[in-house]
C-alpha cells in the first residue's frame, strides 16, 4: 500500500465515522444557543460564586479599613496623654 492509497483510506475512514455519528446523534445536546446544557449551569453557578466571592471581599475590605481607621484613634488617644 502507497502513501496515497494510506490517506485516502484514513479519510474514508473518517467520513465514515463522522457520518455514522450524525446519524446515531452521538455527541453533545446543545441548546438554543449554542451552549450545553452542563456548561450553561456550571456558568450560573460560577457568576453566582463570584458574586458571593465578591460580596465578602468588600466585607473584608470595609472591616480592616474600620480596624485601621479605630487603631489610628487608639494610637492618637496614647499620644494624647
């Protein structure tokens, strides 16, 4: 067997398989928009931990610049003295 009978038997062999695949329906179930469906809820989930990610970043946030702001006071007072 040459090299060009080599590659047309491979192609063929492709063909074949990617035609039998369309007919069976082998392969992912895709919505509407193009997405599957395990993607779209794994994207919902994930935008909703960030959003949570996000929430408690600003509550961190809000918490240390309170303790810096109250230390300050605090080093103040002692100086005050």
């Amino acid at each position: 067997m040459n090299q060009f009978e080599m590659i047309v038997l491979i192609v063929a062999i492709v063909m074949l398989a990617s035609v039998a695949k369309a007919r069976l329906g082998v392969g992912r179930r895709r919505h509407r928009d193009g997405e599957a469906p395990e993607a779209n809820e794994e994207n919902h989930r994930l935008k909703a931990e960030v959003r949570a990610l996000h929430e408690r970043i600003a509550v961190l946030e809000r918490i240390t610049v309170e303790k810096e702001n109250s230390l300050e006071r605090e080093i103040e007072k002692l100086r005050d003295r």
